[in-house]
C-alpha cells in the first residue's frame, strides 16, 4: 500500500510538472487534462459482467453498474492488472 501512495504521490506530481527522477520513473509529464483520459476504459460491448476485474484492482477503481463494469478515472492508477485479468480483451490502456 505504500508503495501504491508513493506512485500516486509521483504522478500528481508529475502532473504539476515536477521532475521527481525522470531515470526513475517511466511516467512523462503531461497536462491535468490529458490526465484525466489516461484512466483505464472498459468496452461496454465486449464486457460480460463477469466481474473479474473488480476484485484485482488495488484502489477499489472498479464498480458494476447495469451489469457492466465501470472505472473511475479519478481513483484508477493506471496499473494495468485489470486489463491482463479482462477474459474478454474488454479493458485497455488509453495511449
Ligand atoms: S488499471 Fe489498475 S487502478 Fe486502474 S482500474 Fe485497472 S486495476 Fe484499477
Ligand atoms: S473482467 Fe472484463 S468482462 Fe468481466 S466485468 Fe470486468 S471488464 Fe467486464
């Protein structure tokens, strides 16, 4: 979990545009705008409901909604477990 608030604390800051350790980290900065398409997207026409995903995600990002999975772009991460954990190919990574 520490580690999870240390990568977070990284990309707001990254967001503002601090350099913390570019050789670090793999992040690039990028505007509060592009920000907020950077959360992982479900296709709602591939998604079955199954709700795999919900339970893989480390900060509870995911929640069911009409039997389709939903991802809350202000609390995703964008660590990717989902999207490997996805039977359907219905979850990716913008960008
Ligand atoms: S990418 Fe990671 S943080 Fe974002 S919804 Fe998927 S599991 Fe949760
Ligand atoms: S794992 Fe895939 S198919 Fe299952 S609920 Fe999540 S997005 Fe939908």
């Amino acid at each position: 979990m520490t580690f999870l608030l240390i990568k977070r604390l990284v990309m707001q800051l990254n967001v503002m545009n601090v350099c913390v350790r570019p050789d670090a980290y793999t992040y690039t900065s990028f505007t509060s705008e592009e920000a907020e398409t950077m959360a992982a997207v479900v296709d709602v026409e591939k998604c079955t409901g199954c709700e795999s995903c919900v339970p893989v995600c480390p900060v509870e990002a995911i929640v069911m909604e009409n039997g389709k999975a939903v991802i809350s772009e202000d609390d995703c991460i964008e660590c990717g477990v989902c999207v490997d954990e996805c039977p359907e190919g219905a979850i990716s990574m913008p960008g």
